[in-house]
C-alpha cells in the first residue's frame, strides 16, 4: 500500500511550533521533580544490560532480514555476473557484518538511552535499532531490500498560479 502525505512549509512549521511550545509548558525549571531527576538516571543505568541485549536481538533480526533481502535482491533480480560474483561474497561476510552490526547497535542503544529526563528516556528506550539499516539501505541505494518501509521527507514546493487556477476552475465546474 502506497500512502502519500502532502504538507505545505507553513503546516509543518505551525505542527513544529505546537510541539515545541507544548514542550517547553511542560518543562519546568526544576532541576529535579518526577519526570526528572537521579531516579530516572539510576533507572537508566540499571537497565542498560537489558537494553543492550534486547537491542542487539532485535538488530540481530533487523539486520538478518535486511542481509537476506539484499542476498535475494542480488540472486534474483539481477544479472549472471552479479549471481556469481556478489552473492557469494554477501554469504561469506554475513557472520562479520552481522557481528559488527548487531554488537555495534547494541551497546550504542544501552549508552544512548541514558538520561536524567524520562521523556528523554522513553523515547530512546523504544526504539531498539534507530533505524540503522533504512538508513544503511538508503545509503547504498537499496532502499527496496530494507526490512521496514522507508519514508522519505523531502520539501514540497507550492503549487504553481496555474495550477492553483486549474483547481479553481474545476471546483467552480463541480459546483
């Protein structure tokens, strides 16, 4: 299912604007209370084996998937030299780049998700990957072999006067 979303700059700086002014309501000047403080950093920090492991699992997985897309992608929908020559280098790597990957991920999600804020916390503690090999699979251009759907930003330019004219003449017709 393809779903597209247009925003024009100015709903995404008024979406933007709201969310930062609710953030900064929300924040008070207190340099302890109850979404901050050293019980949050002592949970953090108690958690942080925990969190390596479940994230080195899940990268696991994430990149296991990505690997075997890439491996498909190279032994099925391209050419003969491509069969004999890259697939069987992906199939000798994976134990080294799967390695590097998942231990990599792991320990940087345990150190990352160590805060003194909880919202901050909260936030890093439920995404286990970062999203690592999307953007591993938009840097080598593969972005179909990822293991999750990819969502590109990119900025919309305003529709130009003819095209706001068109509209206007169809909705008059319409009517």
């Amino acid at each position: 299912m393809d779903m597209k979303v247009q925003m024009s700059r100015e709903e995404l700086d008024e979406l933007e604007h709201s969310i930062l002014s609710q953030q900064i309501e929300d924040d008070d000047r207190c340099f302890f209370g109850v979404r901050k403080g050293p019980h949050v950093l002592i949970l953090s920090l108690i958690l942080v084996p925990v969190v390596l492991v479940l994230s080195a699992g899940y990268s696991f997985y994430m990149g296991t998937m990505t690997w075997y897309n890439v491996l498909v992608y190279f032994s099925e929908k391209k050419t003969i030299l491509h069969k004999i020559c890259v697939s069987p280098l992906l199939i000798i790597s994976y134990p080294f780049l799967i390695t590097l990957s998942t231990v990599g991920l792991g320990i940087y999600a345990a150190v990352i998700q160590i805060s003194w804020h909880f919202d901050t916390w909260r936030r890093e503690i439920q995404d286990w990957e970062k999203g690592f090999y999307g953007w591993l699979c938009g840097v080598v251009h593969l972005e179909d072999c990822s293991p999750y759907e990819v969502v590109i930003l990119t900025e919309v330019l305003p529709p130009s006067d003819e095209v706001k004219e068109a509209k206007q003449n169809l909705e008059d017709t319409a009517l």
